[in-house]
C-alpha cells in the first residue's frame, strides 16, 4: 500500500470537517500518524506525523508549528481560523484547522481512520475484514460475520470446522440477513446495548444462540459482529468480541474512507471529461468502462439533475450536496462504482450505455429515463424541492462525453413543471430553436430585419401584428387554419395581415423572407408556439 500524502488525506476529510491554511511542502508529503499534544511529554521524533494541538489556543501554537518541524512532522492541526500561519510557512510544516468546537478526539478519530486508506482496485476497501472475521471467530471460537447497520453482511469467518445454521447460510448466500420481526428486535436489542450481549437462538430447525457486539466509532453506529455459539465459545469471548469491535471500527472507516477518495478521484474525472480535458483512454481505465463487445468504445450517456430555481440562495449549496448524494446511491444501486459530481449547481452522472443504442429511440431511452424519473421523484420527496433531470444523447466513448454534456444542460434549459425529466431526443426541437436563437442573436446580420418593426409596432400600437404572423406561418400560411389558432374569424387575420404588409413593409410572397420572419418572431420575437 503507497503511503498517505497530505493530499490523500484532504480528498478524503477536507472541506468542512478539515481546512487547510497552508503547505508549505506541498501535498505531496506523507502523512504517517495522527498525534495528540501532551504538554506534560516531551515531542517524540515522529517523521510525516500531524499533531494535533490540544490544549493550545490557534493564535498562540506558534511555538509548537516549530516544534513539529524539528520533530520531523508534517503537518500541525489547530481548532479554529486564526492559527500560527507564518510561523508554520517558516517551519515549513502544513497547517490545518478544524472547528472551534470540534472534540479532539473526534478529529483524532477521523484523521487515523483516513490516514492510510487507499482506493483498492474495487473501490470497496473490505478485504481485510474477512481476515478480521477470521481472527475473531478463532479467537472467540465461533463462526464471525461482520455487518452494516442495513445487516448487509460486509465480511464472514472461513475457519475450519466451526458449527454454522441455517440462518447464517442463508445469509452469506445473500449477503443480507434474513428479515423477520424476532430479527429485528434482536437488533434493537444489540444496538441499545453499550458493549457485548448474548441473543437467544430465533425459532428454527437448527438455529443457535449469537454472541454480538455493535461497532462504534465517536457515537455513530458502523455496524456490528455476531458469533454463532454452540456452546463451545472460549471463556473470554466477550472481551475478544469487544476488541475485535475496536479494530472493526477503524478497517470500517478506513474503507469508508478510501471510498470516499474513490468517489472523489471518480467525480474530479468525471469533471475533466465534461469539459474535455481528461484523457479518455486513462479516465475509461480508471472508471471500469472499456471496450464494448464489439471492440469499439462503450457508449455512454451524460445526465443532468437541477433543483428548482425556486430554492432559496441560503439553501441551495447544502441542498444541492444532499441531491449530489442521493444520486451517486442511486447510481451506484444501479450500475456499482460510479462517477458522479456536482458542477456549478448541476449534479451530473455518467450513465453507460451498452444496449441502449440501436432499435427505436423510444425504447432506447426507457432504461435512463426511468433512472431519472426515479430520482427526481425521490428527490422531490426527500429535499421537498422539485428537481429536474435532462439527458444528453448517447455518445460512442468517454471522448464524446462533452457532447452528450452539452446536450443534458440544454434539456435542462427547455424543461418546466410539466415536463421535468426529459431526453434530447423528446425534446429536440425545443433545444434546436433554443440554440438558434442564440446563434441568431449573437450575429447582427441574422438578427436584423422586419421583425423588430413588427413588434414595435405591436408595442406602440397595440396591434396584434406579431402574433397574427406567428400562427399564419404555423398553419402552413392557411387563413382559416391561423384564425383558429387565434381564435378570431378569418377576416380579421386577413386584415391584419394586409397592414402589417402596407405599414410595415413586409413581403409575405417571399418565401425565403416568410421562413426567415417566422424563425425571427419565434426564437428572437420570444413568441415561441403562443398565438
């Protein structure tokens, strides 16, 4: 395993919880350990080691900046903003903060827990708990299984000859215990209790007694161990459960971390591919998505999410992570490892597309738009805000991404309430006059014309002019067809018709000024299909 730098560790627990104020080395230093101050202990040498300054007030850890340098540490962690930075640049160590109120060893907690831990090439970082699970159960002398508080069984005992039953069968088999009512009061049980319980065997064929433990780390439930007893358990299994808890809880949050990091690398990927600048041959490495089986690069699909511009400015950031959360769960339920990130407000997901090409678009696009809709709508339930999802075309490779991006953000542009999740393709033609009328008015050649002489005279007047074109060139220039758009006899639209062109000096026997007058009042004009 490499071994941790300063910027590992800040990928994983910077942000809110960590800050960096300054590194004078770099991040590339490695971080080892993290230490508590003692005031009454002499600094022992510690290279690549962070101290972590209890007991001293930020303003006044200048001293103790330079005395971790000269002990061959890192980096120095103060709580609160105003800590030694010059003294900590002059020594050359990094200096972080944490909050004013953050619990010492809260933060000593995270920081050990994320020192050292590494994406594995699953992302999971779980392996070592089956040799966790092994230890205890030969320890105890009982087949282990390690659990998640969803009773998700993360990790199981392979040891030789231990008795198992028909639950615990069942279970590795699926890698989830079994529910049941009895189950989950035996869980409500365990997670009451402060340390090791003995839970009576469920009703059953050959069900035996558990010996189990919760796994704690600073007041959060990580999950929990259960030994099968048949009797035969060594005389101090409780206390061999209760370490073996403890070491339980630092390989959890170790992998939590490392997932983290994954997902942190995965979305800052994911971020260079939307804006084209990753490398589409490393990042299709790196996310799992290669070849196709037919040997050419496998497509994929951007999508977009968006909370509702209704949204308070106070509450959009924090809101806007919990839908970055939420999305990732349900992308990664879906398809695993996965790359999600939030870019200026928009939340976006890397969908592959192996099997959604070919065949009729509408049934090309059902297994995406179906994720996205059940997204949105838990979203909607569980931020109370509505949330909109568009989704760009599939694209042949991680080198078309920025495409497929492009199109994801103008869906978004073209949805509304009534439609709040929606492909490219079902909304084509909205997203193609939304790009013309940027073009159009971008360039003062194609935005000048009769067009602004008709609304302004609409404007000064009060006359319908505009509207009254509008829906005659929707008809296909048919009177009867454009009256009844406007709900108005077709007189009315003749007459209206023949002053626009007296006064206004419109040639409607111009086929080619027809097209461009009717593109000009639609995307510029803003009239879009309203009559």
């Amino acid at each position: 395993m490499d071994a941790c730098t300063l910027g590992d560790l800040l990928d994983v627990v910077g942000g809110p919880s960590v800050r960096l104020q300054t590194a004078p080395a770099g991040l590339a230093v490695p971080v080892t350990e993290a230490l508590l101050y003692d005031a009454h202990a002499p600094l022992t040498r510690a290279p690549g080691a962070l101290l972590l300054a209890v007991g001293v007030r930020a303003s006044a850890a200048g001293p103790l900046a330079r005395a971790a340098a000269e002990a061959g540490m890192s980096g120095l962690v103060v709580r609160g903003p105003d800590g030694p930075l010059a003294e900590a640049e002059s020594a050359g160590v990094a200096l972080l903060s944490v909050d004013e109120d953050a619990a010492w060893h809260h933060v000593h907690l995270l920081l050990a827990s994320a020192i050292g831990a590494r994406p594995s090439a699953t992302g999971s970082g779980l392996g070592d708990l089956f040799a966790l699970a092994d230890a205890v159960a030969a320890a105890v002398g009982g087949a282990t299984a390690i659990e998640d508080p969803r009773q998700r069984i993360l990790a199981y005992s392979t040891v030789p000859g231990q008795p198992v039953d028909e639950d615990r069968r069942t279970g590795i088999l699926g890698l989830q215990v079994p529910g049941s009512p009895a189950n989950s009061e035996q869980y409500r049980v365990l997670f009451a209790a402060e340390g090791v319980v003995r839970l009576p065997a469920l009703a059953g064929s050959d069900n035996l007694p558990r010996l189990a433990v919760a796994v704690r780390a600073g007041g959060e439930t990580l999950g929990s161990l259960w030994v099968v007893d048949d009797g035969g358990l060594a005389p101090d299994a409780e206390e061999a459960l209760a370490q073996g808890a403890s070491t339980a809880a630092l390989l959890l949050l170790r992998a939590r971390a490392a997932q983290e990091l994954a997902r942190h690398q995965n979305g800052d990927l994911l971020r260079r591919l939307l804006d084209g600048t990753a490398d589409p041959a490393g990042a299709a490495h790196r996310l799992g998505m290669g070849l196709g089986p037919d040997g050419n690069p496998a497509p994929v699909r951007v999508a977009a999410f968006v909370l509702d511009s209704s949204v308070s400015a106070a509450d959009v950031e924090q809101t806007a992570l919990r839908l970055l959360d939420l999305v990732r769960l349900q992308c990664e339920a879906r398809y695993g490892r996965h790359a999600v990130v939030l870019v200026d407000g928009v939340v976006y997901a890397l969908l592959p597309a192996l099997g959604e090409r070919g065949g009729a678009p509408r049934r090309r696009t059902n297994s995406h738009r179906g994720l996205a809709e059940d997204i949105v709508g838990r979203a909607g339930q569980a931020l109370r805000v509505p949330v909109r999802a568009g989704l760009g075309d599939v694209v042949g490779g991680l080198a078309e991404v920025r495409a497929s991006r492009d199109d994801a953000d103008l869906v978004l542009r073209v949805l509304g309430p009534e439609l709040p999740v929606a492909t490219v393709e079902e909304v084509r033609p909205r997203v193609t006059l939304l790009r013309l009328t940027e073009v159009l008015g971008e360039r003062r050649e194609l935005s000048a014309g009769g067009w602004r002489r008709v609304l302004a005279h609409d404007a000064e007047h009060g006359t319908e002019y505009a509207r009254t074109l509008v829906a005659w060139l929707d008809a296909g220039c048919d009177m009867a067809g454009a009256a009844r758009l406007l709900a108005v006899h077709a007189n009315t639209c003749r007459y209206r018709l023949r002053q626009a062109q007296q006064q206004l000096g419109i040639d409607l026997d111009d086929p080619d000024e027809r097209l461009v007058l009717w593109l000009q009042l639609r995307t510029l004009g803003g009239l879009g299909s309203r009559h």
